[in-house]
C-alpha cells in the first residue's frame, strides 16, 4: 500500500478481510467482532458513509447468525446510507428469528437515530 493509503478492516472470528481503495484517503475505519455466549459483537469506529457501507454490510451479514449487538461509540459521523444498511439487516435478523441492537453509541450516531426516529436500534 502507498504512503495515503488506509485500509478498511473487518475482523471476525474466522480471519480478516481488507478493503482498500488507492484513491481514497479517508479516516481510519475498523469493524470487530466477536462472539459471546448467543450473541454477535460488532464494534465500530471511525466514520460510516458510503465509502465504508460495504465493509458494515459485509461485517452485519457476517454477524447474523445470532443476535447482534452493534457498538457503535466510536463512530465520529453516521450518514444516512448507513440507515438503510440497519434496516436491511433488521429486516434479515427478524426473518431469521433473531433481533439487531445498538448497545452503545456515540453523540453523532444518537442524534441521527434521533432525527429519523430510530431509536429503536437502541438496546435499553
């Protein structure tokens, strides 16, 4: 990779997958996750735009065999794309029996919740 050049990182259980475009220089963006007990940990941090839905949509169709517990605290800025990528994945985790929450969340990512009247992605 060259000198501007940042990495998008998924990391699962499983092993780790990178996306990278030579032409972008965005912030650093990385999702986790992991497993406990009945439940799929996905933690992000950095910036959810376009740019980086694929890697969030990639990580959430990873994630749902189980419930999903997304930790969003570290997220500077949400867009609205994002939004969309939520209400699939509630979409497919309801289908499937099972349920998608936010556990935490950062100022940026309640304020948009907020405005578009999601609130319900976020757990009690």
């Amino acid at each position: 990779m060259n000198a501007g050049q940042q990495a998008f990182e998924f990391r699962d259980s499983v092993g780790a997958l990178q996306y990278a475009d030579p032409m972008l220089r965005l912030p650093e963006f990385r999702i986790e996750s992991s497993v406990t007990d009945a439940v799929n940990h996905v933690v992000v941090s950095g910036e959810l735009d376009a740019a980086t839905d694929r890697a969030l949509r990639d990580a959430l169709a990873a994630a749902s065999t189980r419930d999903v517990a997304l930790d969003l605290s570290g997220v500077d800025f949400m867009g609205c794309s994002t939004l969309t990528i939520l209400l699939q994945a509630e979409a497919k985790q309801s289908a499937l029996g099972q349920g998608i929450s936010i556990c935490a969340a950062s100022d940026p990512v309640r304020h948009l919740l907020g405005l578009t009247m999601l609130q319900r992605f976020l757990a009690p």
